[in-house]
C-alpha cells in the first residue's frame, strides 16, 4: 500500500499539520508545523502538482523539518514550518488569486501560528497580493512589498565564503582568490559583484553564456563554458544555480579548496559530505550559506527595515558557519555534520 495522509501523521515527529481544500481550483493545502522551540514556524510556500494529496503533505513535511535544522543551525530564533499548495494544473489570474485569498484567510484563522514567504512555483506577486489577505507574510509586515529576498542571500554567501576563507587560510582577505560562481542569475551575479569589489578574482558560468560574459565584465573577470566548471581551478566554487551538482562523478574532478554557494540540495546524497572531507575539500552547508534571504526577513518582521542594517544582520552567517567549521575540524568531521550537532544541540535534542 502506498503512503497515506494518516500514515504520515501518525508517523512524523512534528508538531502537527493544517489541512485544507480549495474546491474552486481543485487545490490541496498543507501547512506542516514542525517544530515551535526557537520561535514561530517560518518557512515557505511551494506550488506545485503531485501526484496525490499524501505526497503533497510529504513534502510539506520535509521541508518543514528541513526548515527546523536550518533556522537552529543558523542560531537563529524561528521555527520549522512550510506550506504546500497542491495544485492540479496551470493557475493564473482570478482562480489564483481566489486561491491565496483562501489560503491567507487559513493563515489567519491560524493567528500567527505560521509565518510564510516566497518558495518554488509561488512568487513575490503572489506574496504581494497574500499581505493583502493576512498580515503573516514575512517581510511584509503593514501591507508593504515583500522585496527580492536575493541580494541578501549573496551578501549570506558572500559572508559564507568569507568564513571559509578565512578558516583554511587563516586570513579573511579575499584578495588574489578565485571564485566561481556558477549561476549569475538573481544571487549569483550580485554574489560576483561582493567578490569582485572584496578583491577576488571572479570566474563566471551559466548555461546562458552571454549573461556570464557580461557579469564577468562587469567583475572585471572571466567566463567558463558550463561543461567547464567541474575541472576549472579555483579556491572556491560557489554553485548559484542548480542542485547535486556535487556527486559522485563530479567530486573526483573537482579543482577546488572550499565550496559555498546558495543552490538547495548542492549534494545529490548525504555521502557526498563524506568524499569532501576525504578529498579534503572544505563543504559549506548550503542550508546554512544560503539563508541570508530568510535571516532578512525574519529581520524584517522583527521592524529592521533599513537596508544597510539588514545586510550587517544577515552576516551573522559568518560567524554562525565560522562555529560549524571549528567544530568540524575539532571532531575531523564534515561541516554537514557538526552543522547537525549544533542544530541539535541548540534545539536541545541531544
Ligand atoms: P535565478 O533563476 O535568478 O538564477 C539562476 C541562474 O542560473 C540563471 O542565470 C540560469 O541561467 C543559471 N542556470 C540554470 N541552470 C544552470 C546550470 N545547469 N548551469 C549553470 N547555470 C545555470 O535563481 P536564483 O534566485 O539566483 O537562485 C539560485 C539558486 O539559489 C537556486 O538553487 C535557488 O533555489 C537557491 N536559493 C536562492 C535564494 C534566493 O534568495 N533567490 C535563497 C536560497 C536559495
């Protein structure tokens, strides 16, 4: 028998999940509660089709929980939560705006029991258009538009590869090291222009060529084709594009000391930790690199507005990776797993 919505529940170890049908569009709603230890449940909303309502809701949860380990290795004072809108199809204009009002008159129901943002197949104008419904929109706080969450992811990653640098080099001076960034999209090209201005020297590549030849012109660097990347020498690859772009084929290959960039899901499977730190190759978590977006409008809710103010708070991530990597060193272990401990640790679940 396949996975049911029962079983799931019954078997997850979180606080609990929200369920609801949107009959007009045909639409499954899940919001999984994970875990409320550090602060309120944040984390984002997913559109998308599946296959049935049982794998809708296991998603939810796993993103949920991965929300949870995220914000607690990050030391930082929310909870694990998502949302998952399980669509049938295609949904734009007034059916999809009477399924967020839906969805934001849910969210009040729950009364700031879950905070909730931008995440694959949703989109600033949907939060947008949600702020309107409900005040529990993160970074929207008084009906103001949720900005671009990724100029603050690259300042995140650029503070990552900052404390990576530093922690293998033993001098936090970007000067005179190389950087690839793959991916010059939304945080990969403001992520290039951190390094270029930090003194790095920067090497771009996206499947779309001229883009990466522009923003190498704009960094005063060069661009590799895409097929390149795995065997281009650098100091640090920073992947800002797609996921499990680190496995078991590509990690023989590799030319670089030290990875960090804000793609999800950089490993393809968790023993890929493992062959990095055999290879000697040091590995930032990218669930911890990559939430400078998050950390920033968990900011905003608490009534930082200011922008400068907002980047300086988002470089705590420096210092919260900086422990994760000690702590690594001290056990000769992977950052994934001192990342864990620490969340554990932190969440007091040891
Ligand atoms: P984006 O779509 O704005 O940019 C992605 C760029 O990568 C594009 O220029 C695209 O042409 C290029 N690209 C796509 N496939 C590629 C490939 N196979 N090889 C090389 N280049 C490729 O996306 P983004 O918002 O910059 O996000 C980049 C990554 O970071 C994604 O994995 C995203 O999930 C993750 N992330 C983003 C944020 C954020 O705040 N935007 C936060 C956390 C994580």
């Amino acid at each position: 028998m396949g996975i049911t919505v029962e079983s799931l529940i019954k078997r997850w170890d979180g606080l609990g999940v929200v369920m609801s049908h949107h009959s007009e569009t045909d639409t499954w709603i899940f919001v999984a509660l994970h875990d409320e230890t550090l602060g309120r449940p944040t984390g984002g909303c997913r559109l998308k089709s599946y296959g049935s309502p049982a794998l809708a809701l296991r998603d939810a949860m796993r993103l949920a929980q991965g929300m949870t380990w995220k914000w607690a290795a990050m030391g930082y004072g929310y909870g694990g939560g998502k949302s998952v809108l399980a669509v049938s199809g295609p949904l734009e204009g007034e059916a999809r705006r009477s399924l967020f009002t839906h969805f934001g008159r849910l969210l009040n129901g729950l009364g700031g029991a879950y905070s909730v943002g931008e995440d694959l197949g949703t989109t600033r104008a949907d939060m947008s258009f949600l702020a309107t419904v409900t005040p529990y929109v993160a970074g929207a706080a008084d009906g103001r538009q949720p900005p671009d969450p990724s100029p603050f992811t690259a300042v995140g990653v650029h503070a990552g590869i900052v404390a990576c640098v530093e922690h293998l080099f033993g001098s936090d001076s970007l000067a005179g090291r190389t950087v690839l960034v793959e991916g010059v999209g939304g945080v990969g090209r403001p992520l290039a222009l951190l390094l270029a201005r930090a003194g790095a020297s920067v090497i771009t590549s996206d499947v779309d060529e001229d883009r990466a030849r522009l923003v190498a012109g704009e960094c005063g660097g060069t661009a590799v084709e895409p097929q390149r990347v795995k065997d281009t020498e650098c100091d640090v690859y920073a992947p800002c594009a797609v996921g499990a772009t680190v496995n078991g084929a590509t990690i023989p290959g590799l030319r670089c000391r030290i990875i960090a960039g804000s793609a999800n899901n950089q490993l393809e499977t968790p023993e890929d930790a493992e062959r990095l730190h055999e290879r000697g190759i040091l590995y930032a978590p990218d669930y911890v690199v990559n939430g400078g977006g998050a950390m920033a409008f968990g900011l905003m809710e608490e009534g930082i507005t200011d922008e400068t103010e907002l980047k300086t708070g988002v470089q705590r991530i420096r210092s919260s990776l900086g422990d994760i990597l000690r702590e690594a060193d001290a056990a000769d272990t992977s950052p994934v797993v001192a990342a864990d401990r620490i969340a554990r640790r932190v969440l007091g679940r040891e």
